[in-house]
C-alpha cells in the first residue's frame, strides 16, 4: 500500500491507505477526544466524541471510522464540535454518575480525600475505584464545563460480585463497547454482549447466565480495557492506580506466559496481558490468582528453627548457620525436592548443591503432589535409612516423610503442616518478589522481573540457596546477583509440559503452587470445582442472636436495618451508637442510632457500605440474626433550648440527625434540618425528617434539587438571614471538617460527630483518638459530639486513612456459589449434552 497525503488543522500529514482520520491526527499528535476507540480495536463509531469537519463532506464523520484520502482537509477544533462534543458528553453523563464532575467541591474533596472511599456500587467519582483512571472523567475535566443540563438518570443495577475474580457495576457503563469486542477478537465467540434494548440496554451474558458457564476464560481483557471501572479486578479495586508496568513471565504453570507485572508501593496489583491479542492471552489463575498468592495474609516472613517442640523465630544469619550444620553431618544422605516451575537460576544452585553435597535431586512437575511417584520412590528410601535429611522448596512430600527424617530444612512461602515438622524454615520471595529466567514448556528462555517487595524478612530463593552454600563451604556459591548466576546454567531441560489448555478452560488449570492447593489461596477458584484442602470448614454459630425486623435498600449503598435490642432501646439517647457484628469472626463496628422504641424493644439504624463489615452487615435480610448487638454506647447530646438550631446531615447522618431533631424540637428549640447528597437520588428520610422539624433544606453537588452545593452553603445562606445559636453537623468527615470552617468563621458554635473514625467502641484500639482543644481524647468514649471549632482536623484526616491499605486487603474475594446460574447442564440430570 503507498503513502498519501493529507491536511488536518492546517497540518500536512503522511499516513500510509487505510489510515482512518484518527489515526493520521494521533501520528502528529493531535488529540481528538474519544470513548469507544483503542488501538488495538477495529473502528466502531458509538460514542460520537472523535466528530471532525471535513471539507466537502456533509455532517460531522466519526474520524474513528472515516478512511484518510488524498489531498482531504479535517479540522479537529472548532466552535461548533465543541458544542456538539459537550452535548455529547451530557447524554453520556446523563446515564452515568456525574455528581462529582460538577461539585463546586471537587478540588478540595479529593485533596482531603485522595482515596476513593471502599463503596458498593459507584454514585460518584469518590466512589469509584477508577478514578484516577476514568476516561469519561479525564475528558469531563478536560472539557472544563461544571454544568450539565440533563437530569442523571441512575438505572440502579445491582453490583455484580457473584462471579470469580470480578465486580460489575453497569450504573457507570456508557455501552462503549470496548469489552465484548476484545472478547469476540482474542476469543472468537465473545462471551458477553449487549443485551436488552433503550435505556435498558447494557452489557451482559446471554440469558443473564453466570460467567462461569457463558465461555469466559477470565483472561481479564475486558477489564482492562474497561474505559469507566465498570468491570474491575476486585482485589486489585481499591488497591490504586499501578505506578509501574514491568514486562516479566508468569510462574504458575510450564506455560510461562508473558505477562506485565502492575506495580504500586512495592506490591504486585495484577499480572495482565502484554497485548491484546489471543497468543498474549492469560488463564485465570495468571492474571486473577498470582497477586493473591504473593499478598497472601499468612505468608512465611521470619526464619524459623526449632527447638524443642517449638519453632522460634531467628535470624538470618543464625538460621543458616542453624541449617547449615545439621545440613553438613548427612552429606551423601539428603535428598532435595523443587517443583519444576521455579527459575533456572533456582534450579541450577539446587542442582549444584545436591551435587556437591552427593544428594539427590527431585523435581516435581507443577502439578505433582504428596502422592507423585518420585515421591513415593523418595519415602521409600528415607524408610530404609538411605535419605535422612531432606530440603523441601515448598509443601511437596508428605508430613510424615519429614517427621521421618534425622533433619529437614523447608523453603516455602506459605505455611503447612511440613513447614510446622521442620527443623528449619525459612521463608522464600516468589513469582513478581524476585527477578531470574524461565525456560517455558516450549524450550523459550523468558525474563523474570523482581518488581514487588517480599515481605518481612523473605528473601529470593537464590539468594537463601548461595547463603547456604557458601556456610557449607562449596564452590559457585559466592554470587551477589541473580544476573551473576545466568551465565554459568548449561543443562536446563525444559519442565514437563501441561495437558490441555488453561488459557481457554480455566478448569484445566494447574491446581498447585509450590505442592500447596491454590484454591486454599485464591478463594474464587472454588467457582470451578478446583480441589481444595480436606480441612473441614468452621461453622459459624451465632446463638439466639438479634433478630432483624426489618432490612432495605433505602437508596444506593444505604441500608436501613431495624434490629430486636430490648435493652439497647430502653436506654438509648441522641447521639448513641451500638457496637454490630454480623458474624462471631465479625470485626466489631459502630453505627448510630437513628430511633428506638423501649416499648416494642427495636432499634433503627442506616448502614453505608464501604468496607468488610459494612459488606456483611448489608448482606443480611429480614428475618436473619445478627451475632452481636452492643449499647447504647458514647456519650449522648446534651438537651437544651438554644434558640435556632441547625442540624447539617449528609450520607449515614440524614438518617442520625433524626433524633437529634426531634429530642431539640421537645425541647422548644427552632430546629432547621439540611441534607446534603450528591443528586437527588441519594436523599433519603425526608418525610420523616420533615415532621420532626420546622423547616428541612435540601442541597445537592450536583444542584439537581435545592441548594447547589452542600451543608456548608446552607449554614451560609441560614446565618445570613437569621441568628443560629447552635449548628450541629452529623456525616463523613470532609462535610464536617468544612461546614465547621463556615460556621467558625460565622462564630456559630459548632457541634460535629466523630463516629467516622471509630473502630471497636471500648478506646482499647486508639484508631479513634483525635486532639480537641489540645487534649488527645477518644471519640468513641469522651464522644462521639465534640466542639468542631477545638478538632484538629488535620490530625484527624491523617489517622482516618491510617489503615486504608489493611482495610482493602480485608476485603473478601470469595464467590457465593449459591448465587451462580446456569450450573452445566448434567449437574442437574438434564439433558446429558456436557455443557
């Protein structure tokens, strides 16, 4: 094909036939706004954002779709296609939440708060885990227009999170398209498309069936390419934004496929594809399961060696010592078993010190356990005498065959019952934590980049092995890199190669990692019926419990409960909490009261999910039981008549404010009620609120219903038209922290609830302490109502994201199997077909 000439923006560019308009305009690096596009995608045309003029050509062409011609003049910029781009942009908005796009707020929001908040379904940008990488946002603040004309119509779906491996949230999809298209490219058959029709359509599976029996691989393309975070990663969701992609190679099975380590803070988020194609395609465990493995909770991290009966922590130095010595009295009756799927560089030290120490070396397919022969032939010998000393690189011979042996010496990542028998344990850095090569089942050499941090004291298993060597006084031990050790690797046959093809069956995958079961480690995998350990599950009993009356959705993410709590409802008082727990194992949780009735021994509350346990709490339905119900607890407000009070509420504190007002209202107060919410659609109690106030002010971001803005604009606009002898603020705690500032400078005292930052409710955890007036004080017994003027508020904000990153890994990631659809077909004696 030759070149050919053509003008855009006054520009002459050079683009070879069949260059789409697009395409020409980015070679030059001119930027013409678009959704629906991608590089690696064929032209589509929904979205409309990349209109150009084009001389001669009536309308405004989609330059993702239009073909370059000789001698053609485009323009890219004009008065009237920014027009039409941001009328666009509107529609577009106008079924997407937006609320954050046009806050007068924004800026400073996301400056107090720069981590999106653990949500349930995405309301707003503050929300959603993509934030900081939403297209649709990037091209919202570029286009720099704080209104939009067209009311958000919110569809309300459900979040999707009863399939492995990902959620779902189609309240933020704009129908781009870009998911199933790269399914049906790298797949074929896509596995999901668009399904029903008008402002119903979206994306789905056929017949709304399970992901897990609709042909998804879940080689996690369509989240990747997901342009808004309606498909998302869910342990990597909340993890941030990755600061590096590191090209390196996936260890989990003999495939050795190239993946790209994404990387922040020292810790791998994901392995994902380094192309969109089918021959760069990942299995699920790949790209889901390997950041759960290297981020699991119960990793090995300290040096261990017994003594006695116990394993007692130790030093690195002493631990070699420890092992080398034992190690150097059976040379010549040691035996040292690997899996196949570790590095050259790893295999070529075990070779060599099984050599030099006259021992044998076993290696063990990927995916061998307990039971392999080699391991059966091993038993064998160490039951005769010949082998009584063992290294173990992970949980691969039989607990008895170490309690058999004069000395063992395990090298593993995970605890198991061989590491818990060992004399020595020493804990290893795996898969993304070290660097290296691999020679794949095809016989290529492929890098290993060390691009996330091991944890505590683990070290890479060369590293532990030259150690080693070296305390033993061999040869070739003595390298200071991983790089050092390459050169000197002469026979590598590659490992044995898998059956199947995990790429497009995910139950063909290799179930093990090192001997252990991966699906005790990566908990979705039991989605596909993976084996697990034997060990028999907990039962979680929760007694009598408290019964719960009454449970809903009120809006979005907010979920009225009315619980059975006889004794909580006989002595609670405004500005009370209770202390919840879901389940026995719960973690311990604080929720204010937003009513009671002694009579009828019931308590009311309104929970915002945005975390583990906010997540089991809104899981429960009327009729279930709740383990735990704790309280009243924390100080209650004092009751007095002031005058005018204004009582400011915004997400969980539209519902908390209630009894405030009612309790100052008895007392002859004038009580003004304002509700702040982000649109319309997530106001709640306004009835309720209503009648046990004079008067109720209502404020959106967004201004799609009375005050633009939020509680800080009404204590403005209130003190400006009469005296306020108390202002009381109730919500998250950037609202709080700002109204306070209005009502400070207005010298209207100020009252603010600190429930935010609470944990456990007793003051024994300190996650609650704050500084009021220069005294540390605990808000969950001093409070929670303190003086808002006296809070150090800078202080607060920075222990209230002092366990950001412990409260997203304690997020679950397991699947409701009982929720999953469309079971193949023999499971239910049908029709026989296999599928």
């Amino acid at each position: 094909m030759g070149s050919i000439s053509l003008t855009i923006d006054g520009r002459t560019v050079e683009v070879e036939e069949g260059t789409t308009v697009l395409e020409a305009a980015r070679k030059v690096g001119i930027a013409i706004p678009t959704i629906c596009a991608h590089k690696d995608l064929n032209p589509y045309g929904a979205c409309r954002m990349c209109i150009v003029e084009i001389q001669g050509v009536r309308g405004y062409p989609t330059s993702c779709t239009t073909p370059a011609t000789p001698g053609m003049q485009v323009t890219t910029q004009s008065a009237r296609l920014t027009e039409l781009r941001n009328r666009t942009l509107e529609l577009m908005f106008s079924g997407h939440p937006n609320s954050c796009l046009v806050c007068v707020h924004r800026e400073a929001c996301e400056q107090y708060r720069p981590i999106a908040t653990k949500a349930a379904r995405s309301t707003r940008c503050g929300f959603c885990a993509n934030r900081d990488e939403c297209d649709l946002r990037a091209m919202a603040l570029k286009a720099g227009s704080n209104e939009l004309h067209l009311a958000t119509l919110y569809a309300s779906y459900n979040l999707e999170r009863d399939d492995p491996f990902m959620d779902r949230d189609y309240n933020l999809c704009v129908l781009c398209g870009r998911c199933w298209r790269i399914c049906e490219k790298i797949h074929g058959q896509p596995a999901i498309s668009i399904i029903n029709r008008g402002k119903w359509a979206r994306i789905g599976t056929a017949f709304d069936k399970s992901h897990v029996f609709s042909g998804c691989t879940f080689c996690g393309a369509c989240i990747d390419i997901c342009p808004t975070g309606t498909l998302t990663d869910r342990f990597a969701r909340w993890q941030g934004k990755p600061e590096q992609e590191i090209p390196s190679t996936c260890l989990l099975c003999p495939e050795g496929c190239s993946v790209t380590a994404q990387t922040k803070e020292g810790r791998l988020l994901a392995y994902t594809m380094t192309a969109f194609t089918r021959e760069a395609g990942l299995c699920a465990l790949g790209r889901f399961g390997a950041a759960q493995i290297v981020a699991a909770s119960n990793r090995l991290t300290r040096p261990l060696v017994r003594e006695g009966e116990d394993l007692i922590p130790m030093d690195w130095q002493g631990a070699i010592q420890s092992a080398s010595t034992e190690l150097a009295r059976y040379r010549g009756k040691m035996a040292l078993v690997i899996s196949s799927t570790t590095s050259r560089e790893d295999r070529f030290l075990y070779s060599q010190l099984a050599t030099q120490m006259q021992g044998e070396l076993i290696q063990l397919p990927a995916e061998a356990g307990a039971d392999h022969a080699l391991v059966q032939a091993l038993a064998t010998k160490v039951k005769d005498g010949a082998i009584t000393a063992l290294i173990i690189g992970g949980d691969l011979v039989p607990v008895e065959l170490v309690k058999k042996a004069a000395f063992s010496l395990v090298i593993d990542a995970l605890p198991s019952a061989l590491s818990e028998a060992a004399t020595v344990v020493l804990p290893v850095a795996i898969l993304s934590e070290a660097g290296g090569t691999f020679r794949n089942a095809r016989g290529e050499i492929k890098p290993l980049a060390g691009s996330s941090r091991a944890p505590g004291d683990a070290q890479p298993e060369w590293h532990i092995l030259c150690d080693l060597g070296q305390a033993l006084n061999l040869h070739g031990f003595d390298h200071t890199s991983v790089a050092g050790i390459t050169p000197a690797i002469v026979d590598d046959p590659p490992p044995t190669p898998i059956s199947g093809n995990p790429r497009q069956n995910v139950r063909e995958l290799i179930p093990r990692f090192r001997g252990h079961l991966v699906a005790d480690i990566v908990p979705s995998l039991a989605a596909f019926d993976l084996p697990v350990s034997a060990k028999a599950p907990v039962e979680e009993t929760v007694g009598e419990g408290f019964a719960i009356i009454e449970k809903r959705e009120i809006v979005p993410n907010m979920h009225f409960f009315k619980v059975r709590a006889p004794q909580v409802a006989k002595f609670a008082r405004p500005g009370q909490f209770v202390i919840l727990m879901a389940k026995e194992t719960s973690e311990r949780a604080p929720f204010t009261l937003i009513d009671w009735d002694g009579s009828e021994g019931t308590i009311s509350l309104v929970i915002e999910e945005v975390g583990r346990s906010t997540r089991e709490l809104a899981s429960l339905k009327a009729g279930d039981r709740m383990a735990h119900v704790s309280g009243p607890l924390g100080l209650p407000l004092t009751v007095e008549h002031k005058g005018t009070v204004l009582l400011g509420g915004g997400c969980y504190g539209i519902g908390a404010i209630f009894p405030l007002a009612r309790a100052l209202r008895q007392a002859g107060n004038r009580v003004i009620c304002a509700i702040e919410a982000s649109s319309s659609y997530l106001l709640y109690m306004r009835d309720e609120l209503a009648g046990v106030c004079d008067e109720l002010i209502i404020a959106t971001k967004d201004g799609s219903e009375g005050v633009r803005g939020g509680i800080q604009e009404v204590v403005a606009q209130v003190a400006a038209r009469e005296p306020v002898h108390q202002f009381i603020a109730i919500g998250c705690t950037f609202m709080m922290r700002m109204a306070t500032e209005v009502a400070k400078a207005l010298a209207i005292p100020t009252l603010v609830a600190l429930n935010p930052i609470m944990v456990d409710g007793t003051g024994m955890c300190g996650a609650c302490r704050v500084s009021v007036d220069g005294k540390t004080k605990f808000a969950c017994v001093d409070g929670p109502i303190f003086d808002g003027h006296d809070v150090d508020w800078d202080e607060l904000a920075s222990r209230r994201s002092a366990y950001s990153r412990q409260e997203v890994q304690a997020l679950p990631q397991h699947v409701d199997l009982s929720v999953l659809m469309h079971r193949p077909h023999e499971q239910d004696g049908g029709c026989g077909c296999g599928r």
